[in-house]
C-alpha cells in the first residue's frame, strides 16, 4: 500500500475511488466516453485537414505527408504503447488504493517515453535522407518529405511524453483532462497552419512546424494538470524506478498497442499495393472507404478508452461483476452504433462515396461495392475491440497482444495475398471485412476461457498447474485400478 498522503491528497484519491467503484457502470461509462469519444474525432478531423491544407501547394507537397505519415504513425506506436503499458497498472494499483506505486509507474514512463522519442529524433535526424526513401519517397517528393520530416523528428520526444500523460489521465478516470490536453493541441493545429503555410510562406516545412508548436502545446496542458495537484498521481525524478521489471511491465503491457498501430500502418500500404494494379480509381476509392471506416473505428475506440479505467480500477478493487458489466454495457452501445452506421451507410452508399470527389464514375462504383462489405463487417467490429482492450487492461498481455496483432496482421495478412489472387479487385474491397469477422470469433473465444475462469476465488490454471492436476487424477485412477491386487 502507499505511505501515507497528505489530506487533501487522500480526499481527493478517496473521491476518485468511490466515484470509479460506486457509479452505476452503464452511467460512468458513458461519462467517461464522451470526452474520448471528442478526442478520437477532433484527431481525425485534424489529419484530414492537415492533408487538405498541405495538398494545395501540389502533389509532390501530398505525397510528402503521405510519407511522413508512417514516420508519424512509428512515433505513436511507441508513446501509445508506453502509455498503455503505464496506464494498465494504474488503473490497478488505484484500484487497490496504492497511489504511490501508481505514481512510480506514470514518472517512469512518462521519462522512459521522452527518451525513446529522443533515440527516434537522433537516429531520423543522423539519416534523414535515407529514412525519406525507406519510406517511400521519389526525387521529387523528397525535399518535401526532408522539411516536413525534420520538425516531426523534433516533435517526437514531445509527443511521446504527451501520450503517456494522456493515456495515464484516462486510466486515472480523468477523461475530460485528456480530452481538453489532445483537443486544444489539435483545433490550435486546424487555425495555426494555413497561417504557418500561407500567410508566412513557410510553405511545407510551416505545416510541420505548427504541429511542433500544437504538441508543445498540448503537453504544457497535460503536465500542468500534474502540476497544479488535478490528477491522482504525481510526476517526480524521485519516482523514477531504477527496477527493470517496471520497464518490463511497461513494455509488456503497452506492446499490444505498439503492435496494433504497426499491423495498422502495414496494412494501409498493403490495400494500396494490392489496388494498385486495378487502376488509379480503384486505389482512390478503396483508401476513401479505409478513411470512412477508420473515422467509425475511432467513436469505437474512444468509447472502449472509456471502458478500460473502469475495468482497471474495478479489478484493483475485486470488484469483478463490475468488470464484466462495464464490459457487456460497453459491447451492447457499440454493436448498435456500428449497426447504426452500417444501415446508413448502405442506404446512401453512393453520395456518400461521391461526396468526396465528383470527377469518376468509376471511382464511385467501386466505393460503393467496398463499403457494402465493410457494412457487412462493422457490427462485428465492437466486440473484439473491447475484448482486446479490456483484457490489455487487466494485465493479460499475451491474449490482448494477440487479437491487436489479429485483425490487420494474424487474421489480414494472408487473406491480402490470397484473396486478390483469386478474387481480384473483390477480393482486395473483402480482405478487412473478412479479417475483422475472424477477428470476431477469435475474441469470442478467448473471451468465453477468460470469463470462464474470471470470479471470485477461482485461480487461474496456468499450464503447469494443469499438467499438475492431469498427474492426480491419473494417479487417482491407477490406485483405483490396482486396488483389487493389493
């Protein structure tokens, strides 16, 4: 247990504790998904923008982001999963009131991440030129992708820090802190960077350099939360542990993160790669469908970032009907947005589709086709999200690390090489759809073994005490075998 905390600290743990572990879980919950919720879409809605901004000086100047977009994407891997990993064992040690080990887990990680962030910004800086083309950029684009990439290499250790103060002030219950942390960095983005592009005429390297100055931005909010005492735990270099298992616990715990936002990226490139043989129209119209479906994903993921807090701290307290409810309430709200979205989408397939060009016919039909199936695929999207994060939560870090590494790795990977072999065009549009509905009864039963033995005073059956309990009851039925020669 902790030592002992000034008053004012320990009312205001006391509070935060009765508050996680006393709502009704359906009321909290949606309490806590409102604010992440709002995150996941103003982060949309700012990649999208940033990308009209910056398409407008050419298309040398659009395939640059494009570019460093999965430099981006590698930056957030590792703040995320630092942050996850972070996050999982505060809930926990919250839950059991332990708010100094939970404090020691936040000022390691929150270090630890401005630290990688500082190898990344090293290592890209050293060998910019030749990160560029790695990741895909031509003659022409890479000037571009060099000016745009240099102040995202700067911006990482900010970054990844921001992410571990987000990520903990979410596990701490603290949702509309994080909300307002990540929103205010990325509205700022939205008005600061036609200025930086246009008026100032710093052109590409302008558009980088207002996403530094956001993150900057974003982080002071953060830390000045934890500095003016609004959060439950606390950042101090005298927190900072010096025992590798904390980083262990960090990295093991968060690696579902990592590896879900590496697969993501991974599968992105493959559908443009597997596209690209079927024409310009075809690539354009599969990636609109992926932005659609991926802006749904976010309401999915935020309302499950709502989800996660309480599954922690519940089952830090030994609360686990609570856990299990928080868990069923969240599937049930999920699966009906998703079915929502899914009968809307396929009623008005084709001006949603049109509405983001006009200019090809043949760009429509095609959308129109990929977004049936993705509708098909969506109300099954929900339950295996949250079965990952809940379980990346509790600490079941190879069951969560396997569903992330599913649906755009384990499950998408072969069929995105399969599918189009035999199928063409239909069977590039089907892959995640398909992938995603394995994904589904991968996660059923994992969950079914999970809540199987997920109560009150039931020990979980590792393997070997399994092959323990096999050895007695064998040894039980040769006794009563030989019994009558004794």
């Amino acid at each position: 247990m902790s030592s002992a905390l000034p008053a004012s600290d320990a009312s205001r743990e006391e509070k935060q504790f009765l508050i996680m572990t006393q709502t009704p879980v359906g009321k909290l919950i949606a309490k806590l998904a409102v604010p992440t919720v709002i995150s996941m879409l103003v982060s949309a809605i700012y990649n999208i923008t940033d990308t009209f901004y910056v398409s407008h000086l050419g298309p040398s100047a659009a395939g640059a982001v494009g570019v460093v977009f999965s430099l981006m994407s590698l930056i957030q891997a590792f703040g995320m999963g630092m942050g996850t990993g972070a996050a999982s064992m505060v809930s926990r040690c919250l839950g059991r009131r332990d708010v100094q080990t939970a404090s020691r887990y936040v000022s390691s990680a929150f270090f630890a991440g401005a630290f990688i962030g500082l190898c990344i910004l090293t290592a890209g800086e050293l060998n910019l030129h030749w990160l560029m083309r790695l990741l895909g950029s031509t003659d022409t684009i890479l000037p571009y992708a060099c000016d745009y990439g240099h102040y995202i290499l700067i911006a990482a250790p900010i970054m990844c820090a921001a992410f571990v103060l987000n990520t903990t002030l979410r596990a701490e219950g603290k949702a509309v802190f994080s909300m307002i942390g990540l929103t205010t960095g990325a509205i700022l983005n939205i008005a600061i960077a036609p200025i930086f592009i246009y008026v100032l005429d710093w052109g590409i390297g302008g558009a980088a350099l207002a996403v530094l100055v956001c993150q900057c931005i974003s982080l002071c909010i953060l830390l000045s939360f934890f500095i003016r005492k609004k959060s439950v735990t606390t950042l101090s270099f005298k927190l900072i542990s010096r025992d590798r298992r904390v980083y262990w616990d960090l990295i093991r715990l968060g690696s579902p993160t990592t590896l879900r936002q590496g697969f993501a990226s991974l599968a992105m490139a493959l559908l443009n790669v597997k596209s690209a043989p079927f024409g310009d129209a075809a690539v354009a119209a599969v990636s609109i469908v992926v932005k659609i479906y991926l802006a749904i994903r976010s309401i999915i993921l935020g309302i499950g970032q709502a989800l996660q807090p309480v599954a922690g701290y519940n089952h830090g307290a030994k609360l686990y009907d609570r856990v299990r409810g928080a868990f069923w309430v969240t599937t049930r709200a999920g699966t009906l947005i998703c079915l929502c979205f899914a009968g809307a989408l396929a009623l008005w397939a084709t001006p949603v589709i049109a509405s983001f060009q006009t200019g090809s016919r043949e760009v429509i039909d095609i959308g129109v086709d990929a977004l049936y199936l993705f509708c098909m695929a969506l109300p099954f999207l929900p339950f295996s999200t949250y079965v990952d994060q809940m379980l990346q939560m509790l600490g079941r870090s190879k069951s969560s690390a396997f569903l992330a590494s599913c649906r755009q790795g384990i499950m998408f990977l072969p069929l995105i090489f399969i599918l189009p072999h035999y199928f063409g065009l239909s069977g590039v549009e089907a892959t995640q759809p398909l992938a995603d509905m394995l994904t589904f009864f991968a996660a059923a039963v994992i969950l079914y073994r999970f809540f199987k033995q997920y109560q009150t005073g039931r020990k979980k059956i590792t393997s070997k005490r399994r092959l323990r309990l096999m050895y007695l009851r064998l040894s039980r039925k040769l006794n009563h075998w030989t019994e009558p020669y004794h």
